[in-house]
C-alpha cells in the first residue's frame, strides 16, 4: 500500500476562482490544508500536486506566474512543516488534445516517473471536480471530493461519484486517515463510500477554513 496522497490545487490547497488565480497575490491558501500537508508529511505520507492550469494556454498568466503561485505554495508548506514532493500541471486547453489535462491521467503519470513509483495502489487522489476524481481512477488511486471549491456543485451534480469518498475538506480527509478510519479498502455500501460519508459535510468545510 503506498502512502502517497495526490491533491488537485484550485479549491483543494487554496482559494479557487472562476477568472482563475492569475498570480501570488490571487492565491490565497486555506490554512488549514497548508497544515493537513504537514500533518501528513510528518506522518510519512508523501504529497504531491496534480493541477490543470489551461489559464495559460488561454493568456491569462504565465509560466513565470506558476512559478511565483507555487514557490509560495511550497514555502507556505515548509513553514509548516510539510513538503510536497511534485507538482505536475498541465498548461494546455481544453481543445489541444493533450494527454495530462485531467481527466486524463497523465498528470499522475507524471507524478509516478517523477517519484520512481511502481504504481498507485493505496494512493488517494482528492479534488473538488469530477475531472479530479476521474483522473485519479484511471490511475489506480482511491479517490475522494472534498466541499471546497467546486465540491459542493460537483456532489449536487451527482456524476460519477460511485466507489468516491466525500469529506469537508483536505483537513477532514486528513483527520480521518490519521485516525485509521480509511485504512482498508472499503466493500460496497459500507461508511466512507460515496453521499454515505457526507453527512454534514458543508457547514463542516465552512468552520475547517
């Protein structure tokens, strides 16, 4: 079982925003992921990073403002005493035909040679869309919506979402693993699958942030 976590950025880690993050200024964390990170990486959980950013295909920002968004992710993370080990984004758009735009899972493909892994076997993959999720099946990871970000409208969209965990936020997920509550595989119709585990969860990403 490996004791990797991949996480989507936008609506995951920080902020997400319909004119999209455009720079360091715009990326504003959700402190308490920024803490789930270290929680996870002191407890030997690698973190990794899979996040589309077509809003550079479309000209909104640049390479060099990634770089800027990410270097303040990172920094933020170390303060705290986390780390996380990749970052793969995909800068195409949603017309270029790309195999690493999620959800195609390209990204964690990425991820995998970047961190010489065999496989995804025991990896969770978290994200606030259906893209997210999707990416992370096709992998071989166990997959779980989070309520912030575009969480809430992905849940009430009610797609795709079988054998998906549902939790507040990245905190909630965390508290959970930590807890030992996700450590098997679970069987069908069984706590921890799907609306099942959900419960209260937006009011609960709202007082986690």
């Amino acid at each position: 079982m490996r004791k990797l976590i991949v996480l989507d950025r936008d609506g995951v880690i920080n902020e997400d925003s319909d004119a999209f993050v455009k720079n360091a200024e715009e990326w504003i964390e959700y402190p308490t992921s920024i803490k789930a990170i270290a929680r996870l990486t002191r407890a030997g959980y690698t973190v990794a990073v899979a996040t589309n950013q077509s809003g550079i295909a479309r000209g909104h920002f640049g390479h060099r403002e990634l770089e800027a968004m990410h270097t303040k992710m990172i920094q933020l993370v170390k303060a705290a005493g986390g780390d996380i080990a990749h970052i793969a984004y995909c800068p195409h758009g949603p017309d270029d035909g790309c195999d690493c735009r999620k959800p195609e899972p390209g990204l964690l493909h990425q991820i995998q040679d970047a961190l010489q892994i065999p496989d995804f076997d025991g990896a969770w993959m978290l994200g606030d869309s259906l893209r997210d999720l999707v990416a992370g099946q096709k992998a071989g990871c166990r997959a779980a919506l989070v309520m912030t970000g575009k969480g809430q409208k992905t849940l009430a969209d009610g797609e795709g979402l079988k054998d998906v965990l549902v939790v507040a936020n990245l905190a909630d997920f965390t508290n959970r693993l930590l807890d030992g509550e996700l450590n098997h595989e679970p069987s069908e119709g069984e706590p921890g699958k799907s609306q099942r585990s959900c419960n209260g969860c937006e009011a609960a990403a709202e007082s986690y942030l």
